[in-house]
C-alpha cells in the first residue's frame, strides 16, 4: 500500500511529465508539428475535437477521424489520399507545407460540424494552405498506425493532431 506521501511524489512526477509534453496548437511551420503520444485531438471550427472513430475507405482512399455517431457527424475531419486503385496507405508520408502550389494529386482536407442552431453540417474544404504531418506505418494485425498532424487556414485556425491505428482491408 502507498502512503499519502508516495501518492503525492507520483503525482508530481505525472504533472511534471506532462508539463514536458507540448500541448499541440496550430502552426504552419512544419518543423514544430510532433504529433503527441495521444489519440488524434484538437479544435474543428473553434469547438474541441477527440476523435471518437477512424476509418479508411480504399474506394475513394480518404482517411476520417469523426466525432459523434449520428448520421451527421459532431465533427470530422476527412483527408483525401488520391492513391492509386490497388495501393495501400501503409507506409505512406505526407507533408503539405502551407505554401505548396496546388497539385492534382497532393492531399485535400475536409472539415465537417455541427451546430446546434443549424440542420446540416458545415463543411469546408481545403486543396492548398494548408499545413500537414501524416505519417502512416506497416499494417500490423490488419491495422495500420499513424500520426496526423494538420492546421487549416479556416478563420478559427481549426487543428488535429495525434495517434491513431486504422483498419485497412
């Protein structure tokens, strides 16, 4: 059994690690996007963000991270991967620096949320300027892992940032 005084060091230990940690925030510089050792978060259109479920669809090869269960998401952020039919994510990086020209084939971002006052979702969507980390590891276990990191242009600087393991057929 722990004192009360061995409780107390261990939770000074655990604010302190924490402390170390960097809260992620929104950048557009790459250099400072680390993805933190935590399930994907952040803030979609000024409102926080914990992704709920994630989901990787091979027909149109576009990765979702979604807030809520309803037909209409609370939030969700879908990123378009324009990979090839056949080709699978796993391995795969992408950086998008917010000054990239538009490219046919680079990445796109979507946003999605819902609002109390309003009966359908707003949804932006982004093909430029914006800025991306997403990092995408061997499938293990029919699961892929990852890290995303991604700051929109949008007026309330929407940002996810985190770890997640998806499955991939």
């Amino acid at each position: 059994m722990l004192s009360a005084r061995s409780l107390s060091t261990i939770g000074a230990a655990l604010l302190l690690v924490a402390a170390d940690s960097p809260k992620p925030e929104w950048t557009s510089d790459l250099s400072k996007m680390k993805a933190p050792d935590a399930p994907v978060s952040g803030k979609i259109q000024g409102l926080d963000f914990t992704m709920e479920a994630v989901k990787y669809e091979p027909s149109s090869s576009t990765l979702s991270f979604r807030q809520g269960k309803n037909l209409f998401p609370d939030a969700e952020i879908t990123v378009f991967l324009f990979l090839k039919e056949d080709e699978s994510p796993e391995g795969k990086i992408f950086e998008m620096a917010i000054d990239v020209p538009i490219s046919a084939h680079q990445p796109h971002v979507h946003i999605e949320r819902s609002f109390p006052n309003k009966k359908l979702p707003t949804v932006l969507a982004y093909s430029s300027k914006y800025a991306m980390k997403l990092q995408l590891g061997a499938k293990k276990d029919g699961k892929v892992p990852g890290t995303i990191y991604v700051c929109l242009p949008d007026d309330d600087k929407s940002f996810v940032a985190g770890t997640f393991s998806v499955e991939v057929k």
